[in-house]
C-alpha cells in the first residue's frame, strides 16, 4: 500500500511539474515583428541566370 501511495505522489508530482513546465518554456504565439520582415518579394530579387538547366 505505500508504494502505491508513492507511486500516486510521484505521478501527481510529474504531472503538476509538466504544467509548471510549460507555462514556463515561452513557446507562446507572438506577434510578427514587420520591422525584420524583407521589404521585397525573394522571387522578384532572385538574379537570373545565364543558362538553363
């Protein structure tokens, strides 16, 4: 019986420490910075070359 006691209070312990865990981590949504996207289309700025393949 105390090691399932045990048992129990380790998983209860895991678990809390995951949720803790991942309020934590800063993996959240964040807004786009506009400041540090390209100001132009990469295709448009892509230099042609002289041959084909």
């Amino acid at each position: 019986m105390i090691i399932l006691i045990l048992l129990l209070a380790l998983a209860l312990w895991g678990l809390i420490a995951t949720i803790v865990e991942l309020r934590r981590d800063g993996y959240r949504r964040t807004p786009t910075d506009w400041r540090r996207v390209a100001e132009r289309d990469p295709l448009t700025a892509a230099e042609s070359g002289i041959a084909y393949r």
